[in-house]
C-alpha cells in the first residue's frame, strides 16, 4: 500500500488555534498533501492512547499529557531546559533529574503509539525540540519507516551543551533519524561540529554521518509562510483594523511574550527614538505580545518588565491624542493582523535568538510593493541569514536599533522599494509550500540504515570520498501530492 506521511509534534491544532508559528506552517502543508497529525491535546488528562479529533482535509489523532508530564516533560524539560539551552540562555536552565526522566519517558510513550499507527511505507515528520528522542524509541520498536525531524529553533553551540550531564545524548538520539532539518546553514555548521567532537561520528561532503549502523542526513530547510494565503488576507481584511482609533504612523511589533524575542531592548530602543531623533514626529510602536507559558517564572519576569516599561514611556511621552506604545497581550485574528502589518511604515523584529522568525516575512509579504514599509531585523534570527536587505540590527545595541527606527521612517521610498524586492524574494524562495515539498522529497531520497557488511563506510571513508548508493525507495502517493 502506498505510504502516508505522519506529521508527529508536541501539541496538535484544536479549534481556536495557537498562535505559534509551527501550527500555521504545518496546517498548510497537511491540507495540501493529506495524511495524519499526531501531537498532545492542549487539556491534561488520563486518555492514554490515541483518540480523533475534529475533522478536515486530514486525520488529527491526539493523546493527553497526564499533570506529571505536562510539569516535567513539557514545562521542564523541553521549556525550562531545551529552549533556554538552545536560545543561547543557559542562565535560565534548570536541570533537574526528574525532568529529563519524563522527557524521555514521554517520548517513549509516544513512540508505542506512533508504531501502532505507522506502517514500513509512510513516511514520519517529526517536529521540534519536545520530540528529540523520538526516532531512538521508534527504531527500538522496529519501525523502520523513512523519519524526518526538523528543529523550529536553533541549533545549539557545543560549549552550550556541555552544561548538561551528558551532552552525548544529542548525537545518540539524532543519529536514528535519516534526514535532520535545521532552519539555517549557521545551524547546520553547529549541529555538524557536535558530530566532528564525537568519535563515533563520519562524515561525508553531503552533510550525511555516519553513526552506528545508520546514515543520517543534515540540512538546512529555512521555513517560510503560505505568501499568497497571506497576501489575501491583507487584501480582503477590512481597509482600517483600528476603528476609531487609527494611529498616523506607527511600527508594529508581533511575537509571542517570550523571552528570547527582545521585547524590553525593543521598548528601550523606541524610548531612546523618541528622546534622541523624533522631532516633533509622532509615530507609534503597537506591540502585540500574546502570553506563553506564563506558569514559567522567567516569562512572568517579562511580563513585569514590559508592564513596567510600556508604563514609564507612555507616562513619559503620551499627549491626549497620541499613545507612544500601544501594548496589546493577547491574539489578533489572522486577517486583522495582516490589515495592520500592511499600514505599518516599519516592522521590529529583535529576537536575541530565533529559529527563523515568520513575522518577519509575514510583513514583507503583505507590503505594497511601490510603497513599502521597513523591515527591522535581528541579525540573530534565522530570516537575517536569507533577507539580507532588511535594516539589520544588533538587538543588543539599543543605540543602533534607536537609530534604525529613524532610518527607516526617513527611508526615500526608492531604497525603501530595492530593500523589500530584495525581501521579497526571500520570502517567495521559502513560500511553506516549497518548504514541505523540499522537506519530503529529501526524506524520500534518504538512506538510513546502512549494510554495514558492505564494508563501504569505515573510519576510513571521511570527506569527500563517495557515499554509498541510495536505496531505490517506492513512495508513489506521497510524491505524487507533494
Ligand atoms: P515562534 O517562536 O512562535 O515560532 P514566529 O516564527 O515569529 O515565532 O511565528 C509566530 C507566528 O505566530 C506568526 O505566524 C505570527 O503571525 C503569529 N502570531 C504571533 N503573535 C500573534 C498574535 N498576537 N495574534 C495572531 N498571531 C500571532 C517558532 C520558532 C521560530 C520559527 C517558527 C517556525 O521560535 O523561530 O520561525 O517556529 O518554524
């Protein structure tokens, strides 16, 4: 029979659907192939085995975390260890023995219910840092299916991993999927000297290892937007998503309340614009920030911080027609969203580190070509690496970003027209259905388990030296659709 593809991921789409940037790029590439979405239904509970959801273009079959899980799997380990780890925060990692038992068994868990489901054709799309080991568990059982994983954030340094007590668990656990997707080349260069420190490790021109008796496949596959879905939605929302309250010019700001996201040097920098380069103009920042994870005590530290200083500025600035910064904490609807990054004569994005960063090419998407806004971008977010016209700050540096606000706003619109084609380009050559099919067809053309007895691949047979022949592999339904 032919094979399906399998997408597995922490936390699958209900009705009301998340805000994170995962479930936006997954639920378009799902609808367009078909098959099935496994991931943890949002409500903790008993349910052990795998129950259906709603319905769609697709199956969606989920599981409930039980309240130990969601502590220690979801909030320890992947959120209190792996996301400060591998956002270049390791002041704010908490290791604690019970949260790596959990993530393990969690994943463990998983994997019984995903080789009940799976079938030697399909082909399995796992997806971000709360799945790391899965493929491990998987291939104890026996699956032997083609497995993808593709990491939504950075890749780590490896002087980062060495605060853990077994940093060697990474390369164990990776080497069981064939293909490793990464959002950058940077990331692909760090996962790659991970592998060149351990012994166990060989590698070939491709970016393949060889690692035990598998062959496993890095690569960067920088994930983009659904462009045009996004471009209509900015055409068919309504002409002004304020009302009444429609600011004169204003730069917008988008990102989940998070941490790595640079929110309060973002809020300082607009300050210093204001204090050093506005003369007598008036723009306005609106920073939408839905809350995350807010039982975390880092992210209520944050939610503190930017109460506090949105306070201090608005009490600082404000006039009785004008709100220097408009703070709204909770979600937009789509539609709006792309209404308001449509008017907005910049976009700050001033992540300290991020994976890619979608907000930055949703904005440039919707810009009206012979009058865009400016794209403000970190130099430290995946999306800099591609859009090497946007004004590229130090997010670090609230000075440079203070002055890029101005430069912005003061761009001519022929500069400001060169930069966003540049953009825009990027952002047509990472459109998320490309990156699906890019994905899969490199999943499909990896080798996994090598014939060890060959004898082709000894220490001996390092860089530049030819790897084995692939596999002929038979995946007529998936390639068809893709
Ligand atoms: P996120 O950290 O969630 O994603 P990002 O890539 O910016 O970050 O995606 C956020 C998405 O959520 C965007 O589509 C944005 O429009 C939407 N969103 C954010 N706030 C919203 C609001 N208030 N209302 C409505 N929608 C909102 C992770 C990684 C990123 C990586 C993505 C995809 O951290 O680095 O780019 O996955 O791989």
């Amino acid at each position: 029979m032919a094979g399906r593809l399998i997408v597995v991921s922490n936390r699958i789409p209900t009705e009301g659907a998340t805000a994170g940037g995962l479930a936006v790029a997954l639920h378009d590439s799902l609808s367009g192939t078909g098959g099935i979405w496994i991931g943890a239904h949002p409500e903790v509970g008993p349910e052990e085995s795998l129950f259906e959801i709603g319905d769609g273009p697709y199956q969606r079959l989920a599981f409930q975390l039980s309240r130990s899980e969601y502590e220690n799997y979801y909030l320890g380990f992947s959120n209190c260890v792996l996301w400060p780890l591998f956002h270049r925060r390791s002041d704010l990692v908490v290791l604690k023995s019970a949260y790596l038992q959990e993530y393990l068994s969690l994943n463990r868990r998983l994997s019984n219910m995903v080789a009940e489901v799976a079938r030697p054709d399909d082909l399995i799309w796992v997806h971000d840092y709360h799945l790391l080991p899965l493929a491990h568990y998987l291939r104890e059982q026996g699956v032997a299916a083609k497995i993808g994983l593709f990491l939504h954030i950075p890749f780590p340094a490896l002087a980062d991993l060495s605060i853990l007590p077994d940093p060697s668990i990474f390369a164990e656990w990776l080497a069981s999927y064939d293909l490793l997707g990464l959002q950058t080349q940077a990331d692909t260069a760090r996962c790659l000297e991970m592998y060149r420190a351990d012994e166990r490790a060989e590698f070939f021109q491709d970016g393949s290892i060889k690692f035990r008796d598998r062959l496993v496949r890095v690569k960067s596959f920088p994930i983009g937007i659904a462009v045009d879905a996004f471009q209509s939605l900015a055409d068919y929302s309504t002409g002004n998503p304020f009302g009444a309250e429609q600011p004169q010019e204003y730069i917008i700001g988008v990102d989940r309340l998070d941490y790595t996201k640079g929110l309060p040097n973002r809020f300082r920098a607009f300050g210093e614009y204001l204090h050093d380069y506005a003369e007598g103009r008036r723009p306005s920042l609106i920073q939408i920030a839905p809350p995350t994870r807010e039982v975390v005590e880092a992210y209520r530290q944050i939610t503190e911080e930017l109460e506090e200083l949105s306070g201090r500025i608005n009490g600082r600035y404000a006039e009785l027609d004008w709100t220097p910064i408009r703070y709204i904490h909770r979600p937009i609807a789509r539609d709006r969203l792309a209404g308001i990054y449509r008017g907005a004569r910049a976009c700050l994005v001033t992540s300290l580190a991020d994976g890619m960063n979608l907000v930055a090419k949703e904005y440039v998407a919707v810009q009206i070509p012979d009058d865009p806004g400016v794209l403000i971008l970190s130099r430290f977010a995946g999306a800099a690496e591609d859009m090497t016209d946007a004004l590229l700050v130090n997010p670090y540096d609230i000075d440079e970003v203070a002055k890029a606000i101005d430069t912005a706003l003061n761009m001519p619109a022929e500069e400001r027209i060169a930069r966003h084609r540049s953009c825009m380009a990027a952002v047509q050559a990472t459109d998320v259905g490309r990156w699906t099919k890019h994905f899969l067809a490199a999943l499909i053309a990896s080798q996994g388990r090598l014939a060890i007895s060959s004898g082709k691949h000894d220490r001996h047979s390092r860089i530049g030296e030819e790897r084995p022949e692939p596999r002929q592999v038979k995946f007529q339904h998936v390639e068809k659709s893709i």
